[in-house]
C-alpha cells in the first residue's frame, strides 16, 4: 500500500495534463501512464513526464478524466494506493 498526500498527487497529474489528448488519435493518448517511477502523457504534438509521487513498484495506465475528476473532489487529505 502506498500513502500519498491528495494534494500532491493531484498537483502532480496537472502537471503533465498538458501532453494528453482530446481524441484518442493515439493509444493511451487520453492517460496517465505510471512506469519507472515516473508518470507520463503523450499525444500527436507533445510529452511530458515527471516524477511520481508513487513510486517506482506503481505501474499502469489510467483514464486521465476520471481520475482527476475523483481526486480534485475527494474529501481525504491521505490517500491509500494499492496496486
């Protein structure tokens, strides 16, 4: 189980919101996608990665829409993350 602070992870993903697409011209170009410790958009013109809050053992590829929508409403300062 991961624990990671709402805030920062939203910060985070906001931050490379910018890389991902309107229209899925490419695959996955509309998520998130978390490998090597990193968390990573693209689409057609752009891409961007940083740093993930979840670490290196945290690995997959997540809807972008939802997911932000979720955390920017979730009432919890801490959340717990299991993979």
């Amino acid at each position: 189980m991961i624990k990671v602070s709402r805030e920062k992870l939203l910060q985070v993903l906001q931050s490379v919101e910018p890389g991902l697409s309107q229209r899925e011209i490419i695959e996955q170009s509309k998520c998130l996608i978390f490998q090597n410790g990193r968390v990573e958009t693209y689409n057609d013109e752009l891409f961007c990665s940083t740093k993930s809050p979840l670490g290196k053992d945290f690995t997959g590829a997540v809807a972008a829409p939802p997911l932000l929508k979720i955390l920017d409403k979730f009432p919890e300062e801490e959340l717990n993350i299991e993979r």
